[in-house]
C-alpha cells in the first residue's frame, strides 16, 4: 500500500514500527501535491522546506521514545483560515494575500503536540462564506471523486486534499456544515464537535457563536484519534469547555445494541434527491439490522433554521471583518484620496462578491430599525430550534439523516443562483444553531459515481454515542 493511501493510525504505527520514517511519509505526501494539486487546487500555500524540517524533529522524538500516540510523524493539513506562525494565512482573500501570522491556533498547537507534520494550507471559500470553494481568490478547488464537480465548501481544499491522497487527514472549520457538506461530496469522514470542545483562538472568525475546529479524515478511528488531539480547554477562548473524558477513541467498537435512532420525517421530504434518500435509509437498515432501534419522528422548526442561520451568521460575519481595513496588515489600495477613500477601496478591491454580500446583509440586520425586526427574531428561532433538539433527545440517542439534498453540484452551476446554494445547507445549519456534534461518513454513491453522505447528530458533549454508531456502520456498510 502507498503511503498516501493509508489512513493516519496506519502509517503512524509503520513509523514507530520503523517500516518507515516521518521524513519518508513527508516526502512521499509533498511528491503527490507535485504530481496532481495542478488537477484540483487543493492547496493555497505548501510549506515544503517547513514540513520535512517538521518530520526530521518529530522523527527524533519518536526514536526516542517521546512520541507514543497515534498521530505522530502523520502528515496533516490545514484549512487557511487556522493561523500558523509563520506560514502565510489567507483565508482565500485577497485582502489577507500577505498576512503571515505571529502566532499559531491552540487546535494545530495540539496536533502539533501529538506529532503532526503540517504540510500547508488548504483552499477554502473566502472567509468560510460559501458551500463549494469556489469564492476563493486563488480559483476553485475540483472534487478528486469528478474534477468537474465542485468539492463542497467552505472547507472543500481540505476535503479535497484528504480525497486526493494529498494529505494523510487534514481539519477545517464548521460554522454552518462546512466540514460535513465537503466531506459527503468528497467521500471522507468529517465532523463537526460540541461548541467549545476544540479552541477557536488562533481561527479567523466568520460567525463567532456558530464556527468549529474539526477533523477531516479517511476512516472513523483516524476521526475520533484528531478529535482526542485537538480537543482541549483554552483560557484564551472564553468559550472553551473543561471536558473530563476526551478520549474517543475508546469509543470505537462495534456495538449499536439498544440505541435509540430518530430519522426526522422533514429532512425526508420535499428536495431530497431520490438517490441519496435511498442510500441514507439503507444506512439506517444496517444499524437496524445490527440492534438500533430507528424510527421516524418529526423535527419542528426546520424550515426557519436557514432564514435563522444566514441572519445571525451575516450580522456576526459584518462585525468580525470590520477589522480588515488596509491600515495593520493584509491588502492596501494603491491609490486613494483620505482615509475613508482607502477603507472603501482597499475593502472594496480586497474582498470578493459573496463576502461583500453578506457583510452587507449582516449590516443591514443589525441597524436601527431593523435589529429588532430581524437579528433579535434569528436569535429567537435559534432558541426554539435548541429546545426542538432538547425534546428529540429526551426521546433519542441520535438523529440520522442526509447532509445535503445532493450530490455534489458541477463547478459553475451554484454560484449563479446564490439563494439555492444556501438552501443546500438545510440540513447541516440547525447543528451549528443548537451548537450540537455532527459527523458526516460516505453511504454509497449515486448514478453518477459520486459519493453520497450519512449525518448522524448527537446531543451537547455525545460525541462518543456518534463515534460508536459511525464505527458500527462503517464496518458493516
């Protein structure tokens, strides 16, 4: 097997086995990134020189006894709105073309930790706005499942790069599905935790209350193995959770007996591509078959959860982008006339149409006249929507359902219709509003080839009851 098609645990264990080294496992994923990131774009910067120089210290560290887990040496991938000292991070921007970062994010500080080797950064939607990572400023990044396809966004270069062999496992960040819409579209394991299981210090904010380090990965072992290193407290994120047990790999076995499934009646209707509703409700049929007890009930309040989510999300997104002003770092207009004439033409030239879209939207909600109307009444229906899930897992364990109403769409076709590029996060959103675990795994594929993908969503602090279900189903699918 190449080095390229094994999953971390694998090729972490080959190394402290001496089968191979870091440094091999480096060069090997840097020479596929050569040889085919061309074809699909998955990557903004790649750090060569940085990475082998990583591998050769974390090499030694192994031999020497320091490095046990089962991260060490595997080399990772890293969404490019995750900041890394001294490695240029751009969140896909043109207004942060240059911005290299004096400090690097509490998650890659824990991944480095364990081990990691970072080979660069991955092509995102600029700013996390968008679900097919074609608003970046560097061009789109293709799906390696069907180059003609978009990979899903806004963490679609890390999905991509994870499909492609051109990382071993690669994180990203979830603000409204942006880890688990990418993952179905591309075939791998993605999920988004609890709200604060993993710091956001050192993530540059899109929607504050709503975005989420979390893993991208070939299996579900490698899944919980990322999850148990990137999950930490963080004083320096005020909404850090302390959480005792964190070790979800010990959630890994084959044993489903007597869980408690609901499949929401809503999220099977009107939309939902025929295809993937069929492979979904097989999924459920093996966990069936295998001692879950699946059932249908009805999920209130979904209809208003994308209305709920883009306000909320947009007006976070105006506030936390105000910062981007051509004056401390990034892009600077060239010529100007005054210091509001160089504010609008460096934010004017700097960020691109969806970004300005929804700064814009965010704006308008949150000014006098309208907050009350709009932004107050958002953050109205994300309580009701928290309180719809609170009554579902009185009743369930798990809900299972699709991640998105399709496949993945052909580059092109969504950017044209914007409004119906949001209408295909209705099933993601709400897990973001009610700041739930969700992880995303592939079901089958449809006519065409490409791969469909299961959402199994826990309650606040369940991830193991998701690792469980998904572990299960993986060996039986």
């Amino acid at each position: 097997m190449n080095i390229t098609d094994m999953t971390a645990t694998q090729l972490s264990a080959m190394i402290k086995a001496g089968e191979t080294t870091a440094v091999e496992a480096a060069e090997a994923v840097l020479a596929k990134i050569e040889e085919e990131d061309k074809n699909y774009n998955c990557y903004v910067t790649v750090d060569r020189d940085g990475a082998l120089a990583q591998a050769k210290a974390v090499q030694g560290k192994i031999e020497a006894g320091e490095l046990k887990g089962p991260l060490a040496g595997v080399p990772v991938a890293v969404k490019d709105n995750i900041c890394t000292e001294g490695l240029r991070t751009t969140c896909s921007s043109k207004i942060l073309h240059n911005f290299v970062p004096v400090y690097t994010a509490e998650a890659v500080r824990n991944l480095q930790k364990a081990g990691a080797v970072i080979l660069g950064k991955t092509n995102m939607d600029e700013f996390a706005m968008g679900s097919t990572t074609e608003t970046s400023a560097y061009g789109p990044t293709r799906n390696p499942r069907n180059a003609e396809h978009v990979p899903g966004g806004s963490s679609g270069g890390s999905a991509a790069a994870v499909a492609a062999g051109e990382c071993i496992y690669a994180i990203g960040s979830d603000t409204g599905g942006s880890i688990r819409q990418p993952a179905s579209y591309c075939g791998v394991v993605g999920m988004k935790p609890t709200y604060g299981t993993v710091s956001r210090y050192g993530l540059i904010a899109y929607g504050s209350s709503l975005d989420q380090i979390g893993p991208l990965t070939k299996d579900v072992a490698d899944c919980a193995a990322v999850l148990t290193a990137l999950a930490s407290h963080d004083r320096k994120d005020s909404t850090s959770v302390s959480r005792a047990d964190t070790d979800f790999t010990a959630a890994l076995m084959e044993d489903v007996k007597g869980l408690r499934i609901g499949i929401p009646g809503d999220y099977l209707g009107e939309g939902l591509d025929d295809e993937v509703r069929t492979a979904v409700l097989q999924a459920a049929d093996v966990l069936q078959e295998r001692g879950a007890v699946v059932e249908r009930f009805d999920l209130s309040l979904v209809e208003y959860a994308i209305p709920a989510y883009y306000t909320i999300a947009a007006a976070e997104a105006s506030s936390n982008l105000e910062r981007f002003d051509g004056i401390k770092y990034g892009y600077r207009t060239g010529e100007y006339a005054g210091l509001h004439n160089m504010y609008k033409k460096s934010r004017s030239e700097g960020f691109g149409e969806e970004v300005k879209r929804r700064i814009m939207l965010g704006s308008f909600v949150l000014s006098s006249g309208y907050y009350d109307a709009y932004y107050l009444k958002a953050l109205k229906v994300k309580a009701l929507i928290k309180k719809a899930f609170d009554e579902a897992f009185a009743k369930y364990d798990l809900i299972l359902g699709p991640v998105a109403p399709t496949t993945a769409p052909k580059l092109g076709e969504s950017l044209a219709d914007p409004i119906q590029m949001y209408l295909g996060d209705i099933y993601t959103i709400a897990v973001n509003l009610a700041g739930l675990p969700a992880i995303s795994l592939p079901c089958g594929q449809d006519s065409k080839g490409l791969p469909i993908g299961l959402q199994l969503i826990g309650d606040c602090f369940q991830e193991k009851k998701l690792f469980r279900a998904a572990y299960t189903y993986e060996q039986h699918e």
